[in-house]
C-alpha cells in the first residue's frame, strides 16, 4: 500500500449496536509524521545555535574580544538570545516534536488538523527569527526569558492558541477512551503557559517595537518571577514529564511503574509549584509575607518533584541490563537523574541562609545547567535518536557515534557544572568575607571577577563538548534521514470509540472521570494553578502597605528615561544588579539597602539575577561623569583586568529623541505622575539637562556632544540610588 494515500475509513452501518455487546468496527486511518519530522529538524537546527551562542557568550566572560567588537554581539545584547535559543528554539521545537508524536498515538487519532500544525509549525519558526532579529538590535523588555516586544508577544499567544485548538481537537476526536498520564501533563501545559505569558506580556506599547510593562518595581519583579519561575515549571519540567510518561515505558519496553504515584506527582507538582517563585527574590524589597510563602512551597516541591523522577527510574526495574547495552536509555537515565538533581537542589538553594550566599552567583548557573543540559538536553537527544529511525524506517546511522555523543555530553555537563558550583562558592564568599579587624577582605569586586576566570574558562571547554556532541548528533541522524524514506503518513487502526460505554469495577476510582473529560481536566488544571497565582498576586497589588511609598523619589527626567532605555538596550541588567540586600557585607560595599518605595516608577524593574559586575543601584555621585564616560569607552582604563565590553557606539551614536514625549506619555499612562507640560517640553528639558552635563564632562577635558547616547546613560547612572539620601516616609 502506498502510505502516501490514506484509506477510506470504515465505520459501521449500524450505530445502535455499539454498547449492546457487539465489538465496534475497526477504524483505519494515518498518523501525521511530516509535522514530527519538521520538529525534530527544527529542535537539531535551533540547538546548535542556541548552543552555539551559549559558547560565544561563555568566552566573553574571560575574552570580552570575543564580541567581536560590534554592538550586536556583546554578552548583554545575546545573552537573551541563548537563553531564548535553546528554552523555546530547542526545548520548544522538541516539546512539539514529542507531543505531535505521542499525542496521535495515544489517542489513536491523526492530529485534529493539518492545516494547524502547519501553521503551527511556520508560525513558530518565525517567533525564532523574529527573536533572533531583534535581540540582538537590543530590542527588548528586560524581561528574563520574556524578552520580546510586544508584537512577538501577540504572535506567541496565537500559535499557542492554534497548538491548543489541535491538541484539544485531537483529544475530542480520540478513538481512545483513557487520557493516559502524559496528556495531562500536556494539558496543564497549555494552559498554565497561556496565564503566564498573558499575565505577564501585560505592555503599555509605545511604538512598534518599544513598550513599557504595565507593573513596576516590587510588583513587577513579583509578576516577572512568578512567571519565569513557572516557565521553568511548566514549559521545561511538566511537558518534558509528559515525553518521560510516554517514550521511556516504549523505550524501556516497559510499563511506568506506578500509576497511583503518577496522579499524586501530577496534581501536587502543578499545585505546588506556582507558588514557588518568591524565592527568586529573598532579601529583595518585597514582602516578607510574598518570601516565606516561596520558600515553604519551594520547600515543599521535593515530594512531587522526585515523586516523578521516583515513577521514571522505577520503569526501569528489571531492564538495567537493557541500560548497559541502549545508549538511548543511558540518555534517559541521566536526564531523570539530572532532573532528581535539580529538583533537590532548587528547594535547597531556596532556603534562606543558603540563598543569602548563592543568589546573584554562578551557583545558580549550575543549578540551572544541570537541568537544563542533562534533564531538557539529554531527553530531548534519546527522543531523535528513538523517533528518527521510526519515522524513517531505517535502522540509526552510527550507534557507535551515539555512544560517542553521550559520552561527550556527560563530559560537557560535567566541565560545565563543576566548574560553576566552584565559582559560586567562592563568589559568595568572597564577598562576604570580613578581615579580623571588621572590613571587608575583598572590597574591590574586581577581586573576586579575576579569581573566576579559570572556573570560566573551563566552563567554555564544557559548553564546546556538548555542542560538539550535537553536532555528531545531527551529522548522524541526517544521515540517517538520507539512508531512510519519511513515512509521512503511517497507517493506522483502532476500533471506533463506543459512547455509551458505562464503567464497571475498577474503573469507578474517581480519578477515572478525569482521564476521560479533558475539558473538566483544564478546568481543574487551571483551578489549581490560579490558587496560588491569585494568593501571591492580589495582595501585593492591592494592599498599599506592600510597597511603602518615599516622598523624596521622583519620576525620571526625560533624559533619564532615554538613558535607563539605553541601558536596557545594551543589556546591562544581564551583568549588573540594582538591589542591594539587607546584608552588612553590601552595604559595606554598596551603600543603604533598598527600598521598596525606592522602584515605584521602574518600569520594567531592574533588579537583575546575576553579579558578572558590582550592584549599581547605589551608583549615582559615586564617580565623577568623566569616570563613566571612560568606563564606557574603555573599562580597562578604569578598572585594570576588567572583563566588561568598552562601548565606542555609544559615544558616537546620536541619541534619537524623536519619541521622548511618547514614552512619557506611556508612563503616565500606566501611573507615572508626568503633568501635561513635562509632557509637552520634554524634549527642551532633556536638551538642557544634557547640555549641563556634556558642559561638565568639557570641564574634564572630554569633548562630547550633548545629543550623544553617552550623556543619556551617564545621566540615568548617575541618578541611582541618589533619592534615598534625601529620604522622607510620606505616611502612606
């Protein structure tokens, strides 16, 4: 038979006979394997950029040459790149790949539509591109992992909305009664992902590729958490939970060990893990209520998290042999492995006399890493190398370049997370370490960044090892496409669904009615996960108490809202924090802690999530103008053995004033107090401020014109943290 052509279907005349004791007749049909194929291309193509980018950045860290000396490629402008790369490029595509596959197979049914995974498909290569394009022009949010402008965030809402209406048609029209395990994972999914981007895509648009988010400061940095946390959570933990439900039992020739154990994993792990995601921001201004309720469900989150990783080593009983001999399981033993690692160690990191040494340092880089390379990476390689050859019909190219690639891989992770955990540790105490006589023994952050650059540069070698086994990867499985012909429709048959069928005996168990209804299933899913977000949420927008106002902080002048967008632009929150934490150690070395008050007019909030340099939120009056324009121009003459990038382009860029009162207009709408007439003349007064400035860097002998980019980041820098020494409680 030509597996090109599908075969009639046959049904049977006679409805009325299903439920009376006679079998349903035999429905044939063909699964979707084209949108598969497109997938796993895509997920192989996506992760050697993802993961070549990470390599280029890795090296900045200790050659900062190797921007190579264009604005588009310096650590802070791909930084959102990599990241964006390798979670919705590679992890995305593979998610897809997976989920096209083993949805079809589990509900006994083609895709509801091939028109949507089409569109699926195209619409979601071109958010990459689109991603691609502007992350590097330094078109961007700040937000971590939400870096997009708000077009692209349209965008992404309504291909996910076309995956949904195709998983879900595909649910509806199933020819299986049961909703096994991996569907609800792939359920609460959808739906989680589309509450957290919406909620936090919430933009007030200024033009076509700049905007302002609606929230700020306190609350902002609560929303952007609660969402990047939960991105981790359910965009590279619960789909990939889903995949592990699904190919390990068919790899292992297995069946999962524990249904029981799977309905408690499912429901606690999305109940627990929304509320988890203060624990990113222990020590910070916000509530000291919003933090413990993060570190106690955090804490919490151990139970499920290796309740699944328990259900998936568990499969393997009495198949270790297979392990020995199947470098595919090897593959899957070290993601679910690395995933029990990290799920343990991310409740740990949220404790908070752990975190007070760990946050803002390579520690958490580690932590990340070794879920994300071993637990997202690894999976997603035994997944191509088991479904290529399937849907090819051919057997691997090279099983001897598979047990290379692992080997090299297990290497990568290694050299990589190792590395990270040493520079974390030795960060942290770094900079908290005190002499006897009561200073600081490391005053100087510069210390603490050149005694890292070993740790940095093994960390390159690492990253290299495990691009180079995705390389072998893709060499192999091409090869392997080329030696085998796409089935793309491969026949199928499974008896019609019988709707009158009642249940007896076991199938009573409550959970049952679930796996049957997948509508009641979202339902119950988004119940569950709103509870926290509501809880955590609410309160912190609602009860002004949470954000303590200062009577003394005013909203930027127009000049510095032109400069902290630049500073966005470049990326400098990617290297550089803007919240000093209640520590005697940085105060000592910054300054006053922060304020919540301080942020009410930060839209985006930049307080950041990694120290590559010093805190800047106490920065303002502390150098003289001259010191920042040199820094800019080049670190070095400032600070001997820095590792930060110079920035000429910002001394020879005009800076571009033509939508200055629109951007203030857009802050007035979301709350900042700009009168009409600031309004009005914000161009004359941001020329004036400028002016004043560029006469003061002339006093200096630096010879700069005012309408220069430089004077606007230099201003904006200089007003940090300058506030709060002219403190006054308003009462509020």
């Amino acid at each position: 038979m030509n597996v090109s052509q599908k075969p009639p279907t046959i049904i049977s005349s006679d409805r009325s006979l299903l439920g009376q004791g006679t079998a349903p007749a035999v429905e044939y049909f063909n699964y979707d394997n084209r949108t598969v194929r497109n997938f796993a291309i895509a997920t192989i193509i996506w992760g050697i950029v993802g993961m070549l980018v990470g390599v280029l950045i890795a090296s900045q860290l200790f050659a900062p040459s190797a921007n190579l000396g264009n604005q588009y490629t310096t650590f802070g402008r791909i930084r959102p790149l990599h990241t964006n790369a390798v979670i919705f490029a590679f992890v995305g595509n593979a998610i897809f790949m997976g989920v096209y596959y083993s949805l079809q197979r589990l509900c006994k049914a083609r895709m509801f539509s091939d028109l949507l995974s089409k569109i699926h498909f195209w619409g979601w290569q071109a958010i990459i591109v689109a991603a691609a394009i502007t992350l590097p022009l330094g078109l961007t949010t700040s937000h971590e992992y939400a870096e997009l402008e708000w077009p692209i965030d349209i965008a992404i809402t309504l291909i996910w909305v076309v995956f949904g209406i195709n998983m879900f048609g595909t649910i509806i029209k199933r020819r299986e009664r049961h909703l096994y395990v991996a569907i609800w994972f792939y359920i609460a999914t959808f739906v989680t992902v589309a509450v957290l981007h919406i909620v936090n895509s919430y933009e007030m648009p200024v033009s076509l590729f700049k905007s302002y988010y609606v929230y700020a400061g306190v609350q902002d940095a609560l929303v952007q958490w609660w969402y990047g946390h939960n991105a981790v959570a359910f965009f590279l933990t619960t789909p990939f939970l889903g995949l592990m439900y699904y190919f390990l039992p068919k790899m292992a020739n297995r069946p999962i060990y524990s249904y029981k154990l799977s309905i408690l994993h499912f429901w606690a792990l999305i109940f627990i893990y929304i509320w988890a995601g203060p624990h990113h921001l222990l020590y910070t201004s916000l509530p000291d209520w919003a933090q413990s309720l993060g570190v106690v469900f955090s804490i919490m989150l151990i139970a499920p998290s290796w309740g699944g990783m328990i259900n998936g080593l568990l499969t393997l009983r009495g198949a270790w042999d297979k392990v020995r001999e199947d470098t595919i399981l090897k593959f899957m033993v070290v993601a679910v492995t690395a995933y029990g690692m990290a799920t343990f160690e991310g409740p740990m990191l949220a404790l908070k006399n752990v975190n007070a040494i760990a946050h803002f340092t390579d520690w958490v880089v580690a932590h990340v890493h070794v879920g994300a390379l071993g637990w997202n990476g690894f999976m997603t390689f035994a997944v191509l190398y088991w479904l290529i050859p399937r849907v090819y019909r051919t057997p691997l190219y090279s099983r001897k370049l598979m047990g290379v690639h692992f080997w090299i891989g297990t290497l990568g992770i290694l050299f990589y997370a190792v590395p990270m955990y040493i520079s974390g540790f030795t960060q942290g105490m770094m900079w908290k370490e005190f002499t006897p006589e009561g200073v600081l023994k490391y005053p100087n952050f510069l210390e603490t960044t050149l005694q890292l650059i070993p740790m940095h540069k093994m960390r390159a070698v690492g990253g290299t090892f495990y691009l180079l086994g995705a390389i072998l990867m893709a060499f192999n499985l091409f090869k392997t496409m080329a030696a085998g012909k796409l089935v793309a429709n491969e026949p199928a048959e499974a008896p019609a669904l019988v709707k009158a069928y009642v249940p007896t005996g076991s199938d009573t168990y409550w959970h049952r009615w679930f796996e049957r209804k997948p509508i009641p299933l979202l339902i119950g899913s988004l119940i569950v996960i709103l509870i926290g977000s509501l809880v955590e949420l609410v309160p912190t927008f609602m009860v002004s108490s949470n954000v303590p106002t200062i009577a003394s902080v005013q909203p930027y002048t127009a000049l510095e809202v032109q400069g902290r967008d630049l500073y966005i632009k470049e990326g400098c929150v990617n290297c550089h924090s803007q919240m000093v934490r209640p520590f005697r150690s940085e105060t000592e070395r910054y300054g006053e802690y922060s304020k919540a008050g301080e942020f009410v007019y930060d839209h985006p909030f930049l307080w950041g999530s990694k120290r590559i340099g010093p805190d800047l939120h106490r920065i303002g009056g502390k150098y003289p103008n001259s010191w920042h324009y040199h820094h800019m121009r080049d670190p070095t003459s400032m600070s001997p053995g820095s590792i930060m990038p110079s920035y000429p382009w910002l001394l020879a860029n005009k800076l571009d004033i033509s939508n200055t009162s629109d951007k203030l207009k857009a802050l007035q709408k979301v709350g900042v107090p700009y009168d009409d007439v600031t309004i009005t003349y914000a161009n004359e007064d941001l020329q004036k401020q400028a002016q004043q400035l560029s006469s003061q860097l002339a006093n200096d002998g630096i010879n700069v014109k005012s309408d220069r980019e430089i004077v606007a980041l230099i201003a904006y820098l200089q007003r940090l943290g300058t506030d709060i020494r002219k403190m006054e409680p308003s009462g509020k």
